[in-house]
C-alpha cells in the first residue's frame, strides 16, 4: 500500500506544479500526473477500500474511464500544442463522479481512520466546489483552481500510506494471571495447581504423607520378631 500511497502523492504533487508551470514542459508535466494517477487508480481497484461496495465498483469504474479520457486529451493536446481538447472537460468531470461514488462507498465502509475517511470523498467533490463553478461563471477554467486538485490528490496518499490491505485487527490481550473465585465459591478447575496460594499446602501434605508412611514401616522394620 505504500508504493501505491507514493504514486498518488506524487501525481498530485505534479498535478500542482503543472497548474503552476507555464513553459513548454507543462504538457509533459500534465501526461506524467496523469500516468501516475490512472496508476494510482488502479491501486485503489487492488486495495478494495470500497469492500467491492456496487456504488465504489461503480465509482472506480467511472473514475477510470475519466482518467484514460485525461491521458489521451493530454497526448492530444502535446501533439496540437493547445489545450483546446473536449476530452479534458469530459475526463474531469467523470473522474469527479466517480471519486464522489467511491469516496461515499470507503467512507461507509471504515477501511480508513480517522479523517483519512473523508479524502477520497474530498477528491471527488473538490470539482464540483473550485473548479466548475468557476467555468459556469466567468466561461473559463482557472488555471490555478485546477493546480489545486492536485492538493486533495496528494492528501489521498498520505491518507492510504499507514493503511494496509486487509489489516487484520488486533483482538484484546487475555491476562495470563488465574482468575479470583467470587467469595464462598470454589476456584475453577485447572487453577487449584497453578495458584500460589494452593500449591505449597498440596506439596506439604504430600510430604507429611510420606514421612508418616515411611516412619511406620522403620518401626515395624526395628520391632523385635
């Protein structure tokens, strides 16, 4: 799971210096965080966090199906050398849905602690609170509001890094001490031999025994025939 945690921090991590870079490398900066990701995605598939949950199945499913349309939008647009690509919109806004799906299904299903729950969820519904208003707004994506899905991205990676798959959970240390019998009750079988307190008396009359025993036998051995 931390091979898989590295990737998607850094694919995120690219994500946002691809935003923030505006030379001619921002291209194949775009195509290597999307590589990562659709990795990245294909780690969350083996992990199971959604526990094969329909709506995380679903979820994932549109999840890659948006991020293989990213893949080839990006190698479109490094061949054209513009970002004027329908596949762009369309592989975020998929990738949107079903991060929102799988983020609703590992959060129902407790397999991350803690805030950790809530990150796949927050990758799927930061689109939807940044980045598309925007466009609905002003006509335009912002740059910068893109750049910074790549913080929620990174985020998921350090959610899944001390997770690991199919962590058993540690069950309570039974104590190794005898239990005390409630008053006027005796000890429970199996604890007479084991007590501190009831050994020593057993070995004692035992021994008395013994003694007693042999004692008898001398005398019968010394008395005259």
């Amino acid at each position: 799971m931390k091979a898989i945690a590295l990737v998607w921090i850094a694919g995120g991590t690219l994500w946002l210096a691809a935003g923030l870079v505006n030379d001619g490398t921002h291209e194949a900066i775009w195509l290597a965080s999307d590589t990562l990701i659709a990795i990245g995605i294909a780690g969350l598939w083996r992990a199971n966090l959604h526990s094969s949950r329909r709506l995380g199945v679903a979820g994932l499913a549109l999840t890659t199906l948006g991020r293989a349309a990213f893949v080839v939008a990006e190698i479109v647009s490094a061949i054209n050398g513009n970002d004027e690509n329908a596949l762009l919109p369309v592989g975020a806004l998929a990738t949107a849905i079903g991060m929102s799906l799988f983020g609703i299904a590992v959060f129902r299903t407790h397999t991350l602690d803690a805030l950790g729950r809530f990150v796949p969820l927050t990758v799927g519904l930061y689109p939807f609170a940044a980045m598309f208003p925007i466009v609905i707004v002003t006509g335009e994506p912002s740059s910068l509001a893109i750049s910074l899905w790549g913080v929620p991205i990174a985020l998921l990676g350090a959610a899944l890094a001390p997770k690991t798959v199919a962590a058993p959970t540690p069950g309570r240390a039974r104590s190794s001490s005898p239990r005390r019998p409630a008053p006027g009750m005796p000890p429970e079988a199996g604890h007479a031999r084991d007590s501190p307190d009831v050994a020593p008396i057993l070995n004692w009359k035992s021994l008395g025994t013994d003694l007693r025993r042999a004692s008898g036998r001398f005398r019968q051995w010394k008395a005259p025939q």
